[in-house]
C-alpha cells in the first residue's frame, strides 16, 4: 500500500519549502485511518474497474469481428483476438513487449477457450 510514504499521506505531499510535513496514516485516529483506507481502496477499485472494462471491450470486440469475418465459431477466433489485444495493449512498449502481450494473452485466451468447451462431467 502507499500509506505514509512521501507523496501519499493523509495530508498529501509537502508543496512547498516551509509548508507542514505531511501527517502519516498511523497518527490519524482510527476512525479516520478506516476512512481514509475505504477512500484509497474505492478510487483503486474504480480504477481497476475501468481498466478490466476496456480490455474485456477491446477482446469482445476484436474476436467478433474475426468470428463475422471468418464466419466460424473456433478456437482460433479467441487465440486471434487474444494475440491482438496482447499487441494493442503492449504497443508501447515496443516490438519485444507487443510480442510478448500477443503470446501471452493468446495462450491465455487459449486455455479459458478450451476448459469452456471441454465436455462437462455431468453430460
């Protein structure tokens, strides 16, 4: 967690050269240490939230539109949705990462691909 480091403590980082030390977590009441972790913990939810949302948006899409395109409904159409999101995703960080993002979310996308379509124990 980043509680009462430099930057993250209940009142914020010093601004200026004569301005008070930031107060640590720890000093604060309890009531107030419960708050202000409920407070953390809800805008990195929401954060992680979005970020989750877009990439099930960007996969979703992508392997529909392969699957309208090829008109099939395979194994395939998920691993090349997954190698593109992968790519998309790790774009910036240059041809080793965007390599890696394809592999690894294909594989991944591979896998969860399989166990939903293996046969179910009770069929």
């Amino acid at each position: 967690m980043s509680y009462d480091t430099p930057f993250h403590g209940a009142a914020g980082a010093a601004g200026s050269p004569g301005s008070p030390a930031p107060q640590t977590i720890a000093s604060l009441p309890l009531r107030r240490q419960i708050a202000v972790g409920f407070k953390d913990m809800g805008s990195r939810s929401w954060s992680t939230a979005k970020n989750f949302g877009m990439v099930g948006l960007m996969f979703s899409g992508i392997e529909c539109g392969i699957e309208g395109f090829r008109a099939r409904n395979d194994l395939a159409n998920g691993v090349a949705a997954g190698c593109l999101t992968g790519g998309i995703l790790a774009r910036n960080g240059g041809p080793t990462a965007v390599a890696g993002g394809c592999a690894a979310f294909a594989a991944f996308s591979a896998a969860i691909d399989a166990w939903m379509r293996s046969p179910k124990d009770d069929e």
